[in-house]
C-alpha cells in the first residue's frame, strides 16, 4: 500500500498524520509526493501507522516512500 492508501485507511487528514508521527506536516506531504524523507521521519510514520491499525508496518513495506539513507 502506498502512504496515502495507509493515511486514508487510518482516516487521517494530512494535518493529523503529521500529529501521530511527530513530524512536520510538509514532510506528510513531500512523501505523499514521493519526494525524499529521511529515514527516521519514515520510520516515525511507519511506526505511527503500525500503531493505528494495529499491526507492525515497516517503512520499506510503504510502496513508493523515497527514503535518503
């Protein structure tokens, strides 16, 4: 699943992924873009999704997440 598959799974606004993730909401939105986001921000959104569906998500399973290693 993509990451914006996951945000509207999870019912999410772009504003309240960023909340669960702790992370600045241009960054929610440069990967929604599949613009790069550093690994811990993925690994923040990641972890965050896992937390609200339940179920253990690692960034690398996210289809078309650009990650700068």
């Amino acid at each position: 699943m993509t990451l914006d598959e996951y945000r509207i799974e999870c019912g999410w606004s772009h504003a309240k992924m960023a909340r669960a993730a702790e992370v600045d909401v241009q960054t929610v939105k440069r990967a929604l873009k599949g613009e790069p986001i550093t690994s811990n921000s993925a690994h923040k959104l990641a972890r965050a999704i896992s937390k609200e569906l339940d179920q253990k998500i690692r960034y690398n399973q996210i289809d078309g997440l650009n990650v700068i290693l």
